[in-house]
C-alpha cells in the first residue's frame, strides 16, 4: 500500500502519478518501465516516488487496484448497481462500452497485469479485492429481488461469479482492445453468443 505521504496529496495530484505510472507500466512493462520516466510525466521529482511508494512493484501492485476501482467508479456512474441485479449488469454492454471506450488505457493495464509473471497473483488479488464491495451489492440487489438463490452463502456466490465471469471479462475485453480496428458484425455475434451463454451458466449455478 502507498505511504501516508501519498495519501495527503490532493487527489487530482494522486490521480496524474498513478496514470503517468499506468502510462509507463503499458508502454514498456513492469521491467522495462522506469521511475525516473514516471515521476517526470507525473511531475514530481523521482525521490518523492519512493516517500510514496516502497518500491516500483508496490506502486504497480497499486496500479493494478485503482484501476479497478476507477473503472467500477465510471460504470457506477452509469448503472444503479443496487437497483440492477447480477444479470442485467452483464447484459448491459452500452454503458461498459462507454467505460472501455473513455478508458482505453486502464483497460490495456488490466489486461497486462495477467501476464507478468511474478507479479500477476498480487496484481489480481489488488483487483479483485478493489471490486470486492461492488461484487457484494450485486449479489444483495439481486437477493432482493429473488433472482439467485436464497440456499448459498454469500461468499460461496462471490467466488462462483467471480471464477465464472472472469475469463470471459478477459476474453471480452481483449477482443476490445485493439482499437485501431473495427469491431466486424461477425465478432460482435461472437461476443453476444457467449455473453448469453456465461449469463446462462450463472442462473442455472445461482439462480432460482
């Protein structure tokens, strides 16, 4: 976790490090990205980098979570999460499209952050625990409304939506992520026949 130090910069001050950081982390890699590079994006000097951060994998640990966060953040914005159940925020692809569209970058960064080795389970663990609490009004929005089962610990849906949807939130993103190319209609049936078979896995797992 970032120092205290980190914590009484402005937030708009936060903000710029941690993207100037998420900037460098996607162009070059974690071994490849350079303090020095981060802290002259971000505007700082490259010692006040390390009174924040104890060194540059606790900083792309921290990455890794406040991109999660932001992204969850946006898309709140967008859907009343504790009016929507489970289902009907994965069929919602219009306001997660707009998330993805303005946050092209962070969406790169979360794709990279499962391919450095070494790195990838604290990575993960950073962002699943950011998304721990949206995760949570999903499953209680959607307790209210009698749509998954009433016999299941909360925990054990957690962990079953999560290893559920998590492969194909990678999958689905990655085929997003090449915007210099347009989706063709055939890749968007692609995408829409899985989302409605991965939402069918999930009713007959979780639903009533």
């Amino acid at each position: 976790m970032p120092t205290k130090t980190f914590f009484r910069l402005r937030d708009e001050k936060q903000e710029t490090l941690i993207r100037a950081a998420i900037h460098e982390f996607v162009e070059h890699g974690f071994e490849r990205a350079k303090i020095g590079d981060i802290a002259k994006n971000a505007g700082v000097a490259t010692g006040s980098i390390y009174q924040y951060f104890e060194d540059k994998r606790e900083l792309y640990i921290y990455c890794a979570q406040w991109s999660i966060d932001i992204f969850m953040k946006k898309l709140d914005k967008r859907v009343d999460l504790e009016a929507t159940d489970i289902y009907e925020y994965f069929n919602d692809r219009v306001s997660k499209m707009e998330v993805i569209d303005e946050e092209r970058e962070l969406v790169l960064f979360m794709q990279a952050v499962t391919k450095e080795p070494g790195l990838m389970d604290d990575s993960m663990k950073a962002m699943y625990d950011a998304g721990d609490i949206y995760i949570k009004t999903l499953i209680k929005s959607s307790r209210d409304k009698g749509v998954v089962r009433s016999d299941i610990d909360d925990e054990l849906l957690k962990e079953y939506f999560i290893a559920v949807t998590d492969r194909f939130r990678m999958r689905w993103a990655e085929r997003y992520a090449d915007f210099t190319k347009q989706m063709t209609a055939e890749q968007n049936q692609i995408i829409h026949r899985e989302l409605r078979q991965m939402l069918e896995l999930l009713k007959k797992g979780m639903g009533c």
